[in-house]
C-alpha cells in the first residue's frame, strides 16, 4: 500500500503524470527583431536546448524568447513537457502594441512537435499556434558591418570596445 501511495506521488514530479512539472531544464532566453511570419527565429542554444528537450522523451524545459517590432513587442514564457501520453506545453504572452500594454495570457498546449526544423505548440486555445525556428546568432554582425565599411572605405577600424555582455539577438 504504501510503494503504491509512493509511486503515485513519484509519477506526477517526474512529469510522466497528467499535472505540469515542478522543475524545468533553462534553455536561456532569446530575443530577434519580428517581421517573419512563418516562425519566431530563436537563439541556436535556446532553440537547440528546447529541440533537445522534445527529443528526449520531452523532458521538461523552459525559455522565454522576446520579438520586437518598430512599435511593438511580445515575450512568449514557453515551456515544453510530457502531458499524460503526449508532448505538450505551455506559452505565456506578455505584449505590447501601440503605447499600449495587453494583459498577459497564459494558453495551455495540447501538443507540441518538431517537424521541418521548427518547434511548434498547437491547440493553444483561443490563440494560434506557437512556432520557433531556429535563428542565427547576429551578437558579432554590427562588429562585422563595422570592419566592411572600414574595408570599403580602405581604412584601418580601431578596434571596437568590448561590451560588458553583449546582447543575445538572433536573426
């Protein structure tokens, strides 16, 4: 009776039951410029540690990846784990449109899946569905546009300062 007790206690807190996980793997942050509208691009750590995540029998994991606009921005808190048989999940939106903030929203996923190189969260509710791709790592690229102008320009670029951490942006 008691091993019984135990074990259904054990099944929940290891994400194999029906509720959410107590703990989550961090897949870090990630923040891009929006304008794709097929996916979301996201960090390769960040998009690589979720993709890990799904692959590995959905262990739980979590990252919050941001996308601003020229007047907007939206911050999707996404979490992918095992939901009874299935791989689920969950996104929480925060945003922004206009000068105006919305009330955060919370949508809870029936399924989560990879396929064609994107991470998908479908069945979201009343929301459409989440899709990440994975981006490029653009924290070096004004760097790189700097020292192309220099070239072009046929002089020597003094060497930039390093910033004390930079940005994590993807493109």
């Amino acid at each position: 009776m008691l091993l019984t007790f135990l074990a259904a206690l054990a099944l929940p807190a290891m994400g194999c039951g029906s509720g959410t996980p107590s703990s989550f793997a961090d897949c870090r942050d990630s923040a891009t410029r929006g304008g794709n509208e097929d996916a979301t691009r996201v960090l390769p750590r960040t998009y690589d540690c979720l993709v890990r995540a799904y692959r590995q029998d959905c262990r739980p994991a979590k990252a919050t990846i941001s996308e601003s606009g020229i007047d907007t921005w939206a911050e999707f808190a996404v979490r992918v784990y095992r939901r009874g048989s299935r791989c689920a999940g969950d996104v929480t939106l925060r945003s922004h449109v206009m000068s105006s903030d919305r009330r955060p929203e919370s949508f809870a996923c029936r399924q989560a899946y990879v396929f064609r190189g994107k991470l998908s969260l479908f069945g979201c509710g009343k929301a459409v569905d989440f899709t990440f791709s994975r981006g490029q790592d653009c924290t070096h690229l004004l760097e790189k546009i700097r020292q192309q102008a220099c070239r072009r320009a046929g002089v020597k670029c003094p060497p930039s300062p390093k910033p004390v951490r930079p940005f994590p942006l993807a493109c």
